[in-house]
C-alpha cells in the first residue's frame, strides 16, 4: 500500500481537512512541503526544520528534485545510501518531481520525442536523456514517500492547439509512468523497511492557460486511476485570477477522496486561498528564495494593510518587509511579533538588517527559518479553520438532535 | 568589578584547570573561543553554538572583532541596542579584540603615530583613525566581558630594533588604553544590568620572535598590572618550535594567577599543547575556515597516524580529512565514529561530501558545527586530564598520611 487520505472535515468552500498517511509518516493537510533541491533545505538544518513553525512541529514534509539529484550525486548513489531519507537524514515523509519541469526549465538543447527528452546538462552540458520510464526508475532510487508522473511542461504563453498537443504527450506519459512504476515499485530502496508499503505516483494535470483543456486533462488522469494528482504548469507568469480559475476548474474534476496538490505556488495568501479551495498539498521555493534576497513575510498589525486579495473567505494579511531597508537598522523588534518561531523569539530586524548587510551566511538562514515558519503556520491556521468551519455548521444541527432526545 | 579567576588545579607541566568568573557567567579554562567576526560565529546559528560539543555544553564564551563592528554597523549603534551581547542574542561571555590586528593586516594606507594609526576601510577606502583611546571607546560601547589593549602587530619577519620600537609603542599605547579604560569603565551599555561588575582590559605582550624582547615585555606589562595578559603577535608564519617557545619564554614572567591568552592559535595540538604549558585561552579562526574549505578535524583511529607533533605530554592525535575526496563520496561513516556532536550523531560523510561538492551552504554549516565541536571537545578533554594529573600527583602523599594515622 502507498498511501491512506482520511479526510475529517470538509468546509463550504471546498476546503478539507485530512490526514495523508505515508510510509514515512502521517501529514497534516492542508500542507505546505519545503523545497529541498538538493537534499537540503537551503541553508537550514534538518534539526532545525524539524522545529520550525510556532507550534515547533517543524517540516511534515518536504520535496527534493529529480533533476538536480539525479545530475549530483546521481541516483544510483542514493540508492546504494539507502534512498534520499537515509542519505539526507530525514525521517520524515518526502515528495520527489519528475524532472520534467527543470528539463524544460534549466536544461539546454532539449529535444523532445514522443519517447522522452533528450537534453543537456545546465552543470557541464553532458548529454542525458529522461522518458518516463526513466524518471520512474530514478524516482524510485530516491525513495520519496511521493513520486510524480513525467510530464512536459508546455512553455508560456501557447496556443490551444499546442496546448493540447502537449497535454496529450503528457497523457501518454503519465500512463507509461503509471506502467513503469506498478513494474518497478517493490525496486524501492526502503522496501524491507516498511513491509508492504510502496511510494505513491501521482499524476500530473496539464492544459496550460486553458479551462477546457484543464477539465480534459484532469478527466484523462481520472481514468487512469492514480492514488493522488497534481495540477502543473501554473505560477508560471500568468495572472492570478487565471491561476485560480484553472485550479478551481480542475478541482472540480478530480475526486474529491483523493489529495489534490498545487506544484510550485505560491505567496502566503495564495496558499491560504488554494487551500480553502480544497487543495491538499502546495510546495514552494518562495519562502527560502526570498528569504536568501531578504524578503521576509509577517502578518499585518492591527490597521495595517497587507497584501492579499480580497476573497470569499477572510484570510489573514500577509506583509512583505525588506530587510535591507534602513528603517529596520535600530529596530529591536522581531521580524513578527505575532510569530513565535525560534527566530522571532531570539532576533531583532536590527541584527537580521546587519547579518544581510555585510553578508553573512547566517541571515539567509535566520530568514529562512522565519518565512518557513510563516508559511507552516499559515497552513495551520487554515488547519484549524477548516475544522472550527465544520464544527460551527454541524452545530446547531447538534443543539437540534439534543433538543429531540 | 571585572573578572576573578579561581585556579583549581596545576600540572607539572604548567597547564592549569580555572575557573574564570565573568559578567556574563563562568567559563571554565583552558578554553577555546570560537571567533564570531561580525557579531556571528560564520554560518552557525546562537542556539547551535550554545549545543556544539560532545556534551552539548556548547561555547563558553566567543570572540567578536572590533575593526568589523566599527566600519558596520558601527560601534554607536550597537551601543544603543544595548552592546555585542543583546545586539548578537549571545547571552554567555564575550571578548572583542582591539582592531589593531585588522588594522594592521586588511586595511590600506596605514599611517602609524605615537597617536595611533590612520588606515583606509578595505570596504570602501573611506579614512578613519584608531588611537588607543578610540579603540576603548569603540570596545567600551561594543561591551564585550573582556576588552584588550590597543597594540601595534610588527611585520614578519622584522630586525630586533624595529621589533624592540613597536614593542615601546605598544607599551605606551597599553598604559594609555589602560588609563583611558579605568576613567569610562562605567560607560559600558549593561552597567546597570550588573551593578559593580565591569569590563576587563586584558594587556597585550608582543616582542616578535626575540625572546628577550618577549620577557622584557612581558615584564612591562605586568608592571601596569592588567587582569589578565594576552600574548599577540605569534603564528604569523614563523615555524611551530619558534610559537613554543615564545610562548614558552613570556609564560615564565606572566604571573600564575592571572588568565594568560594566547591569541589567534592553532591546529587542534597546538591548543592541546598551549592549554598544557599553562596557557588559558585560545581563539583562532581555523575552525570555521577551514570548514568553509572542507577541512575537518577527526580523532585519529588506534594505529593511525594524526598530525600531532611529538612533545612532553602525550596527547590525542587530530587527523585531517579534506570532505571533497572521492573516497568519501560513500563513506556512510560519520566524521568522527569517537565524536558525539550533533553533526556525527546524524549525518554521513558521502552527504557531507554532497553538500560540499555541489555548493550547498549547508555543507559549510554541519562542517563549521563539527570542527567547533571538535575544538571544544579538545579543550574539555585536557581540562579533565588536568584535573586527574594532579589528582595522581596528590594520591601517594594521601596514602602516606593515611598510613600515618
């Protein structure tokens, strides 16, 4: 068995609470995963991660990329280390991509087939070729919790017809994955660990910019029956009232007992947004990226506007603050007062400016420590919502049936 | 009040087990200071270093250098955030040195004095002036435990006579940084925080590889009579046996009941050895540098060769190991299988490896915990041998008396 989704509690906008069990442990979702690249979080510890947040319940889980850990330090290595949680130290559950997105991102001279990608290495520019049979047999090396079906990323903007040629290849990939992995599962490097137990492939919902195509797409990947799916190829440049659209357009589609995961998004009211809208699971190099330019999240104060959108739902404000600016110099506040992860317990803006300032290793990790925290608890918060929400709507229906006895 | 210094122990061989009262608690000597440049131990978070070593005690105390404070954020402004200590969230001892050594060694256009020295910033050539005077100020406002004297560092080599007439302006410059420091020591930002306590001014010996200028300074110097006495000016490139015994010569003059300092030193038997002549501090950047390099220190295995010179004491050999190696690139071995710091107790060298080869800052990170570790764990374990030795060297005579009785 791959995975369990037990879902608890549903809201009136499509939000859900559930628990996705793992092999590798049990997740809380809404979730949002870090982005571990190569193995590593950027600049955090993953004693440290296992501690972020306020509540201090660190890290569910985070991802790792097949692209860049199969180039370094390839994935047989890994596999002879025991898969990417032993190699890392991470006991904790983990999602692996396919690739595909950083082969059609980074990578150069690629040349694609119906059979796979044939590209070069953005490192040395050495020759590789990744089909969906061997992003599976390298996925399955890695040993994530959580694998994902080969897909092409379409390039933005496209024309319908180019879409939905795309889409198709990714139809057809997505079903040779599937294939390829329920071939090759018991292959995984942890597979005495956890007798029985499997990784889990989840596919990939394509259709660019284009509602149509989305429903297609997400119809397509229905039929093929994969424990989980996914919605690629959006926060890709495109403006955010599309992003919601194609996400809402494809929810609809994808059965709703099964978690449903947004790649690469997204701001922290983004992800709030998403989630109240039924999205499961959202991964992000954001808070570390932007962490890494001195760009901190906090929640708005009392009056003060922050950046969200206005929506169906009340949610949180998210302020962004550029550390580097000189009116943080003397301030002896935290980054957040509001926050009480381990950084904004010990720190002042003041000595974060400075560490940014003169460039020092340490602020880019006291960074990313805070914005990882903001972002889990972000997904907390809308954890417990989502179950007050239920709670407040079964209510008078509780009074009531009491009322009758 | 600044200091008090409680010696519980001395070897035959001169090293001694103290304890060293201070401000901002006791450290507990021979010790090693890890070097914390701008307010930040590089690439180490606060609450790491307070873990690092085999017993998680972490760093007793750490240094903090002034010439980097001075030129940003500026003395002035960590002054008013309430000194090093608040500014850094450091609450344990600290000990900030004069400048002069960056002075003499990174900045540009040097113009020295009987006043003081005029110098260039190496960030932006901007003009500035550091008499013995300033230095205090500047140390005064940082508000380190320990503070030193202003001292010009010769060049290396130089002749007797130009040695003989730095020595004398440091002399000059050690009676002025000593009165001015005796008129403002109540202008230290934590006065009120530990009413009657102060800051220590520790004098500097210097006198270059003469060791007849080494005593006469030595001499000098105790004539001032400061609380403690660093010795400056050594491990500037002279060979290993020349350190010795310059260390060896001024510790013959320094008074036995007072901190002796040895500063800027060594490879991990070189402090081993120091500690063991009688020496009571040490700082050195080697640690941290040569993690950022790949450079770790590991305890020799029974029947392997350290690099460890053969001396008086026998004492623990220290292997060096560079982490890029091939040989490493599966090695599922921690650093050190005999140390029990964080990084050994969780990570593997094949990760270590990754981590370095693909520039991940996190490799700099666990490399920095681990050589610091191991530094500190040098350090616990000549204070334990002292204390035995001595205990050794009572137990006849205790034996004697019983059968008196």
């Amino acid at each position: 068995m791959g995975l369990s989704f037990e879902i608890s509690a549903t809201a009136a906008g499509g939000g859900r609470r559930a628990a996705l069990h793992l092999p590798h442990g049990t997740v809380q979702t809404p979730v949002f995963m870090p982005v571990g690249t190569a193995a590593t979080v950027k600049t955090v510890q993953q004693e440290t991660l296992e501690q972020i947040g306020s509540d201090a319940a660190g890290a569910q889980i985070i991802l790792a990329n097949t692209y860049h850990l199969y180039l370094r330090p390839g994935h047989q290595l890994i596999r002879r280390m025991g898969g990417v949680h032993r190699f890392m130290s991470w006991p904790r559950p983990m999602l692996t991509d396919s690739g595909g997105f950083q082969v059609f991102s980074l990578s150069e001279l690629r040349k694609v087939t119906d059979d796979g990608v044939e590209f070069r290495s953005h490192l040395d520019g050495s020759k590789h070729f990744f089909s969906p049979e061997h992003s599976i047999d390298v996925q399955i090396a890695l040993g994530a919790d959580i694998l994902m079906a080969f897909d092409e990323c379409v390039e933005t903007p496209a024309t319908w017809e180019r879409t939905r040629q795309s889409m198709d290849l990714t139809h057809a990939w997505a079903a040779r994955s599937k294939a390829h992995f329920e071939a090759h599962s018991h292959e995984v490097p942890w597979a005495s660990d956890f007798p029985g137990r499997t990784q889990s492939l989840f596919g990939i919902v394509q259709g660019g910019m284009y509602a149509d195509l989305r429903r297609e797409s997400a119809e397509r990947l229905v039929e093929m029956d994969f424990p989980g799916y996914a919605i690629g190829g959006l926060a890709v440049g495109e403006p955010r009232d599309v992003t919601r659209e194609m996400i809402a357009r494809t929810l609809e589609v994808l059965p709703s007992d099964k978690p449903r995961y947004v790649m690469g998004v997204g701001y922290p009211d983004e992800i709030e947004e998403y989630a109240r809208m039924g999205v499961d699971m959202m991964d992000c190099v954001l808070p570390t990226r932007a962490a890494r330019h001195g760009l901190l999240f906090r929640s708005a104060e009392p009056g003060e506007e922050g950046c969200s959108s206005p929506g169906e739902h009340a949610s949180a404000t998210a302020v962004r603050m550029n550390i580097k600016r000189l009116e943080y110099a003397e301030d002896q506040r935290p980054i957040d007062p509001a926050c009480s992860c381990l950084v904004c317990r010990r720190y002042t803006r003041a000595y974060l400016r400075h560490l940014f300032v003169v460039k020092e290793p340490l602020g880019a990790t006291l960074n990313s420590i805070h914005n990882l925290s903001f972002y889990l608890d972000t997904m907390s918060r809308v954890r417990g919502s989502l179950v007050d929400a239920v709670a407040l709507a079964v209510d008078p229906q509780s009074d009531c049936n009491r009322n009758a006895v």
